[in-house]
C-alpha cells in the first residue's frame, strides 16, 4: 500500500482477473475474514474484493472519524488499484459506506446489498460512550461482549470456536481506530436521504438481530426506491457468519439479477429500468413478512444567506453533551426558560463551541476549569461525562483539576474532584 494524502485500506482480491468487482465491507470490530465461508461461490461469477477498517486485521491505524471519509478512502484505494465500478455488500459500517457510496458516487455502484445496516445505527450517545469505555479500559470489555451482539444464543454455544474469534478479533482492533469508526457510526444519520439511492438494492437482516434489526431493516425497504428485503431466521447480527449459506445464496441471486448499466461515455446517462413491484425476497425457507411502503423522499430546502447558528448549536450542544441530556433539557423548558435554552444553544453552542479556534479536547479544559473557580458543581458533572466524550481521559482530567487547585483554591478543587470521581466511575464502568 502507498501512502498518500488520502491513506490507503488494506485489501485483497480473489477470483478471476477478468470477472465484474464486487466489494464485501466489514462491519465495526471485524475483519475481512468475515467473509471467508461466502467467497468460494462468489468467486464462480465476480472478482472478490475485500477490504479492513483502519486498524483493523493489521492495517495501519490512520483513525476515520466519519462514514464520509471512509468511503473517500475506499474510493481512492479502488482508484489505485483501477477498479472504477462495482458491486458492493456492506454489513453494519461497511453497509453505512456502501449507503454513502450510493449516495454521492452513484456512478461508481451497480448493485447494492445492505446487511445489518440501518439508516441512523442506535443513539450517538451509545457509540460515543462506548469509545469512552475504550478510551478508559481498553477493548476487552467490549471484545468479551461482542458475541452476545452478535450471535444468537444457540450458535454461540455450539460454535465456542468461533465464538473465541469473534472477541479476539475485537481485541486485536487498534483502540484509537476502533473509536473513531464509533464516533463515525455516531453521526451518521441519512434518514432523509435515502430516497436518493438509485441503485438495486437488497437489505439483508438477521431474524433475531438485537442491533439492527428487522425494524431498522424495514426502514431502509420504506426509503430506498428500488429495494427488497430477505430476513434470515436464526440469526443475528453477524448474519454472514452465522447463517453463511444463506447470505451466500441470497447476495448470488442478488447481484446476478440486479445489476445496473454503466453510464453512456458519450451522453453521460444510464437507462433506468422502471421499478419493479416490491415482491419480499425471502430466505430458504421463506419466512419474510411484507415489505414496508415506499415512501418519497424528504426535500431538502436551500439556505439563504448567513445559516442560524442554532440548528449548528444544536448539533454541537447534542454531540458533547448527548442526546438524553440535551433532550432533558429542552422538554423541560417552558415559557419562562425557553428564551434561555435557545439562548445557549445558539451561542454557547452554536457560536463559540463551534469555533475553529480550540478543539473541543482543549475547549473542555478551559470550561472544567471555569466551572471550579466558579463553583458550579452542577454543570461541573455533566461537563466530566462531556470531557469524557471530547477525548479526554480521567488521567486528563485529574491533570486539568490539579492545575486548577493551584489557580483557584483547594476548597474548589476537593469539591470538583468528589464530583468528578463519581462521574468517572459511573461512566468508565463496563457493563456487564
């Protein structure tokens, strides 16, 4: 792999040279030999490319913070590589990249599978406290838990052996990568866009999927224009694992039946075919339900002018504070303390948490410290949980409240330290 300005993925190919590409993307904390028991029939038709996340399976750990950036990097490894269309799978991450793909590339996919995948996965506030119990502990405690997330009861107990690869998968994972691929799960969210995906698509999901379930699933078949859904019984969330077979048979039917022309060179345009009716496409043994109706896609009205820093507020005040605290907070707003919340939010947050100036590491010492010397033990506790998102460590922030015991008084700082502790405690504690 070549360094360059956009850092390379690790990939490999199998299969035939001269075969159409199809890419199979990995969901968050595994590799690409997730798909191992897939690529031997695959192969017969199209030419494998797998790829593993930053950090990943080996791969150098350049963290990426986003869905956007990602795709940007896969993109421009394909580039390297001259692979300019392609099939693409993608489960849970690797399906948020092949949604991203369809979105902004289109001209580069022909075919789309989206496996355990959602429009908007979870809360932000579950994926960035969960790189807060990376940052504090490491990643065993969510290495040790990854198979309840991702395997039926039944197939862990009767695959110990894989049940065993699974956690030391994670636990091989670059920690720094593993949470920057959690804070780009955390702010992804494409509910309104997907109207726009032009491509055929399949959203594959396992029966039993606690994650990303059939209910996440439905949303996707609701939204996407040209898109059927296959719910695989007894399974899931890794359901390429736990039911290869039948995510094997169904990605073959897939791609070899819905594979969308490329572009003209000379005008430019593609013939579409007109949608077809939305049938179920059912695992063997069919056991899917009805699919979802389609619904249009949201339009999106252009701004004008110089945007309100509210909505940027907003969106900020939710990202370092969370969406539970945040959304306390505005439901209890009334008539009187209305003005004031939206007050704050535009600019405490919209105008100078927003700034270039200090990243927000930086900008959550310089308030820890204020909230000592002022004394304000309330707002003190929920800006530790919001250091603690920010990428602070408790060593960190044990660091900022010395200083301040120096700078504003001891009496200030025992009272910080107590509140902070507790804090630290409450939100470094894996959960069992």
């Amino acid at each position: 792999m070549s360094e360059t300005q956009t850092p390379a993925l690790q990939y490999r190919f199998d299969g035939p040279d001269d075969a159409p590409v199809l890419i199979l993307g990995p969901s968050l904390g595994t590799t690409w030999h997730m798909w191992d028991r897939q690529v031997p029939e695959l192969t017969k038709q199209w030419r494998i490319f797998r790829f593993d996340l930053p950090g990943h399976g080996g791969a150098p750990a350049y963290p990426g913070g986003s869905v956007t950036e990602l795709a940007a990097r896969l993109l421009a490894t394909l580039d390297a590589v001259g692979v300019q269309r392609f099939g693409y799978a993608g489960c849970a991450l690797g399906g948020a990249i092949g949604v991203e793909l369809a979105l902004r590339h289109p001209e580069r996919i022909a075919s789309l599978a989206l496996i355990a995948a959602s429009p908007r996965f979870g809360t932000a506030d579950e994926f960035r406290q969960r790189g807060v119990i990376v940052r504090t502990n490491g990643l065993d405690p969510i290495a040790r838990t990854s198979p309840d997330r991702w395997f039926t009861g039944g197939f862990a107990a009767a695959q110990p052996a894989i049940t065993e690869w699974a956690v030391q998968m994670v636990r091989t994972t670059d920690p720094g990568c593993y949470i920057a691929a959690c804070e780009a799960l955390a702010s992804f969210d494409v509910r309104g866009e997907l109207g726009r995906i032009g491509v055929p698509t399949l959203v594959l999901v396992g029966s039993d999927d606690q994650v990303t379930g059939p209910a996440e699933a439905r949303t996707l078949v609701a939204g996407i224009p040209d898109a059927r859904l296959a719910v695989v019984p007894g399974a899931s969330h890794l359901v390429p694992v736990e039911q290869p077979a039948a995510v094997t048979d169904l990605l073959v039917r897939h791609f070899s039946t819905a594979w969308q022309p490329a572009y003209d060179s000379i005008t430019g345009q593609v013939a579409i075919p007109a949608a077809p009716v939305k049938p179920v496409l059912a695992a063997v043994p069919p056991q899917t339900g009805p699919v979802a109706e389609i619904a249009p896609a949201a339009a999106q009205p252009e701004a004008l002018g110089r945007p309100d820093p509210y909505d940027a507020g907003l969106k900020v005040r939710r990202e370092v504070l969370g969406d539970a605290h945040v959304d306390r907070a505005l439901a209890s707003a009334d008539e009187f303390s209305g003005d004031f919340q939206e007050f704050i939010t535009r600019y405490a947050w919209g105008e100078i948490w927003d700034r270039p100036g200090l990243d927000r590491r930086s900008r959550s010492c310089v308030t820890l410290t204020a909230l000592v010397a002022g004394g304000h033990l309330d707002e003190l506790a929920f800006h530790t949980r919001a250091a603690l998102r920010n990428g602070l460590t408790p060593n960190e922030i044990k660091e900022v409240l010395l200083q301040a015991a120096v700078y504003c008084g001891v009496p200030a700082a025992n009272s910080a330290f107590r509140v902070a502790q507790q804090v630290i405690r409450e939100e470094t504690t894996p959960e069992e």
